[in-house]
C-alpha cells in the first residue's frame, strides 16, 4: 500500500498534481498558486506548511525587485509520494485492490 | 476507501495537472498572438518593406521578451529556461540569416519560416506535447509546398496564417484563462 494520509486531502492531492506537472525543479510564487488552484491565503498556507513539514514541498522567501516573494517548490521526495499515492489510486480504480 | 472515492480523487490530480498545463500554456499563447500579428501585418500590408518588417520583428521581440520576464515574476522551471533558450537561439538564428539574406539576396523568407518551424517543434519537445511538435512539422512542409509549387501566393498565404495564429493563440490565451 502507498496510500500516503497527507497527500489524500483533495486540496493537497491537487496541489501535489499541479507542481508535479510543472516540473521536478519547478517554483511557483505563493500568489499564482493561490489564483491558479483558486484557494484563499490562510487554506493555502494551512496546506503548505503541513506538505512542507513532511519534506514534500520547500518553501523560499526571497525578493523580485524590492517586493517580497514567496516560492513553492516540489522535492524529490514529494514527487516520489505523490505519484505512488497516484499510482495506488489507480489500481483501486481498476479494481486490482480494495 | 471505494472505487468511486478514488476515481473522485483522482479526478482532482487531472484537475491539478489541468491547471498547471494551462500555466504554461498562457505564456505560448500570448507569443502565438504576438507573432501571428507580425505576420498578419508585415506579410499583409508591407511584404517588401525592409523598414517596417525590422520594426515589427523588434516589436515582437520586445513584447515576447517583456511577457517572458513577466512570466518569470511568477513561474521559474526547467522548462520554462529550456523555452527561453529555444527562443533566444531562434533570435540569433533570425538575426543572422536577415544579414545573410541582405547579402545574397532573396530565398530567406522560406528559412526564416523553417527556422519558426523548428523552434516550435523544439518548443513541442520541451513541453511534452504532440500536437505543438506536430503543427510545427505541418507549419513547415506547407511552407516548403507553397515556396515550390505556388510562390505567387506564398506571402498572402503567409499572412492569413499570421492571422490565424492571432486568433488560436487569443482564443487560446482566454481559454487558459477559465
């Protein structure tokens, strides 16, 4: 079994999603992620600090000019996660498990 | 947890990886409409002008450029870099085939299109996406048809292709943005 608890929640599971698709060495600034999976400020933040936490996600502060950023990354061992937590589902899907 | 549950989750990965697409795909539909006006403009109303074509192409460089830096403020990856250097090489490559085609003369107009063919079937590659690399393989062997077999109507074609790409990469844009 590689149903993983954290990945589970939809929110994060479509997080998950939307950074693995991107890329292994994409970073996405706080904002867009916010705006593109259509979540408010504190639920984004809930969420990312519970993946990053885990070490599914890195979380960089930096600047763009002089404006505050912050950057969210997927790591190696968040991809790992999600795409057997995928992987598992899918095999449900096709009735291999229960 | 039952089939259904899982189906429904994920649905919500598609829905994630949906979204990320669409990310990517705002920045090439903005360049499609940049690029398929340059053509709509310069193939349609000054095909000979060396003046206007130069200032449509800077034009189009710098705006390509100013969505790219923009793009850049809010989305950094590999493929994005991979994309930028694809285009930044298809720059020089213009660059340096405009002087060589001051030189020799005519002929450049069809390189120049195969060198925009080339670069979006690299852009094809970079993205992981058929149907980019595939429109790039058509885009250049309808060039070479119409350069060989119908050269009269090879600029006026040209241009209602500019257009075309206009109207895609707008519809496209819009799209990306629901």
């Amino acid at each position: 079994m590689a149903f993983d608890e954290l990945i589970h929640q939809p929110t994060r599971l479509k997080l998950m999603a939307y950074l693995t698709r991107l890329g292994p060495d994409a970073r996405v600034e706080f904002k867009k992620l916010q705006r593109d999976l259509g979540l408010t400020e504190g639920n984004l933040s809930r969420h990312l600090t519970k993946l990053e936490e885990a070490g599914y996600l890195r979380v960089e502060k930096g600047f763009v000019g002089r404006r505050p950023r912050t950057w969210v990354g997927l790591t190696g061992k968040g991809r790992d996660a999600f795409l057997a937590h995928v992987q598992e589902l899918e095999r449900l899907v096709k009735g291999e498990g229960a | 947890m039952n089939r259904e549950q899982a189906r429904n989750l994920l649905h919500a990965a598609r829905e994630g990886e949906t979204l990320a697409s669409r990310a990517l795909d705002s920045f090439l539909a903005r360049l499609l409409a940049v690029w398929g006006a340059v053509y709509a403009l310069g193939y349609g109303l000054f095909p000979e002008s060396g003046k206007a074509w130069a200032a449509l192409v800077v034009a189009g460089f710098t705006l390509s450029f100013l969505f790219g830096a923009q793009e850049g403020q809010y989305l950094r990856s590999g493929v994005g870099r991979k994309l930028a250097l694809v285009w930044s090489a298809f720059g020089v490559d213009l660059f340096a085939l405009m002087l060589a085609g001051e030189r020799l003369g005519t002929g450049e107009p069809l390189a120049i299109n195969l060198l925009v063919a080339l670069a979006w079937m690299a852009s094809g590659v970079v993205l992981e996406r058929g149907g980019i690399l595939l429109a790039g393989a058509l885009y250049a062997l309808a060039n070479g048809l119409v350069f060989a077999l119908l050269p009269t109507l090879y600029f006026p074609l040209l241009a209602g292709a500019g257009l075309l790409a206009f109207l895609f990469g707008i519809f496209w844009g819009i799209r990306g943005l629901r």
